[in-house]
C-alpha cells in the first residue's frame, strides 16, 4: 500500500485511505464523526507495489501522471509476506488492486499462476489473500487477480446493504463489504486528513483484510 504523496500524481491517496480503514485507530474527523479502522489497535506491515506511469492512455480515465501496479511487484510482495508470516503475525494481505476482464471463470493459470502459488502458500500457512473484485458493475465477472480461486475477492455494497451499481458482481465474488462513501485518511501536503470519502471495492476489501 502507498503510504505518502507524490504532489500532481493522482491515487497516491489511495494506499493511505485504504490502510486507514483496515487498522487505522480511533480518531475524530473535523466534522465531529469517529472514525475507528476495522482491526484499530494492529499493526500494519506496507510494502509498496506501485510505480509512477506518465502514459496517458495507460492511465485512462485517470489523468497521467498515475499510479500503477505491475505483476512482477505484487508478486515480490506476497513473496514478503510469505517470509515474514510467522515473525511478524501476519493474518491477511490487502490488494486494493487489479484490472482486466472482467472474467467469468477463475484464473489460475497462465499470467496468474505464479501469483495462484503464492496465495495457496499464503493460505496453507494461515494468511487470507483478500482482494478487490473490480468495478465494472459487471454481473457475471471480475477482475485479476482477485479471479484467482484461492483468493478471497471482494464485492461492494451501499449503506442500504445492496451491491453497489459499481461493483462487480458474480459466483466469483466470495464476499460483500461496505464500498460506498467510506471516510478514511488520506494524505494531503503538510500532512493527513480525515474529511475524504471514497467509493470502490478497494474500499470494501479492506472491511474484509481487517476482520481477518
């Protein structure tokens, strides 16, 4: 997850209200709400996955220049983590990420499998891989890699506890979370706010990554 900002890079914010809302702790908002992450009082291990791209139409509908993930760097990650599962008491990994699709059946070879290994070792040794589904309000796929079978992806849901138009929806979908204007933390220059509010199943996976 992304932790600061890079000033005129959009969605260095991203990793910040993410994290925030897994395990961030109790805190009150300029408007007067309490905000409190889902696992407040645990500790986060980040690791930063993604890379500055200057492509315009890489970035698409995002202005360039963006963030991004690749494949190569994700994979590094969970890596990581598998090494560090026993000494630091890691009990899930968050991917507020992915692209693609969307797809209709799991995808646990080609470009995935690698990243299927990792989440099989992960899972074998206690560690839920909990990932965004996607938002293409598509009703009979998701995205990568959260279509990987062993992955736990998840879906969003409004306030009125119905599927966000947004999310993506179909039998891949293992779970649904709050996605819909969730206030989080976000970094700003000269330091963190608390007044943003965000919409996406990268805000719905972390509900899940923090019960876990």
């Amino acid at each position: 997850m992304t932790a600061g900002i890079v000033e005129g890079v959009t969605g260095c914010d991203h990793g910040t209200h993410v994290a925030s809302t897994a395990m961030g702790g109790s805190v009150t908002a300029s408007t007067g709400v309490i905000l409190e992450g889902v696992a407040r009082g645990t500790n986060l291990v980040a690791i930063q996955v993604f890379s500055k791209v200057t492509d315009p139409a890489v970035c698409a509908p995002k202005p360039a220049p963006c963030t991004t993930s690749f494949v190569s760097d994700t994979d590094r990650a969970l890596e990581i983590v598998l090494d560090n599962v026993s000494v630091l008491k890691i009990a899930a990994v968050n991917m507020s990420l992915g692209g693609g699709g969307p797809f209709t059946t799991a995808c646990d070879t080609g470009a995935e499998a690698d990243t299927k290994s990792l989440i099989d070792q992960l899972r074998a040794a206690g560690v839920a891989t909990v990932i965004a589904a996607g938002n293409d309000g598509s009703t009979i796929g998701i995205t990568r890699p959260a279509c990987i079978s062993t992955a736990i992806a998840v879906g969003a849901t409004t306030k009125q506890d119905v599927i966000a138009s947004f999310s993506n929806s179909s039998p891949l979908v293992d779970l649904l979370a709050p996605g819909v204007d969730i206030r989080a933390a976000y970094p700003e220059v000269g330091g963190i706010s608390y007044d943003k509010v965000l919409q996406g199943t990268s805000q719905a996976t972390p509900h899940v990554a923090g019960a876990f």
